[in-house]
C-alpha cells in the first residue's frame, strides 16, 4: 500500500513515521517471500 495512504489513514503528520514504522513489516514480507522462492529458483 502506498505509503501517503497509510499516512492518511494512521493520521500520522509526518510520513517518515509511517515509513519508519512500516518499512519494517515489509521487509519481513519480502525475507517470508525470498524464502519460500528459494529452492523454486535454482
């Protein structure tokens, strides 16, 4: 989800708070992700 949409909806005034906070998460997804691709790309 874009980020000025989150922004938006948590009502943060800044979106470095909402990259701050959320980039976290979609790091994880994308490690989650890599790791299931893993042996399906060799």
């Amino acid at each position: 989800m874009p980020p000025h949409v989150v922004q938006a909806i948590a009502r943060y005034a800044d979106v470095k708070i909402t990259l701050k906070i959320y980039s976290h998460a979609n790091l994880d997804a994308m490690r989650q992700a890599l790791g299931k691709l893993d042996g399906r790309l060799s």
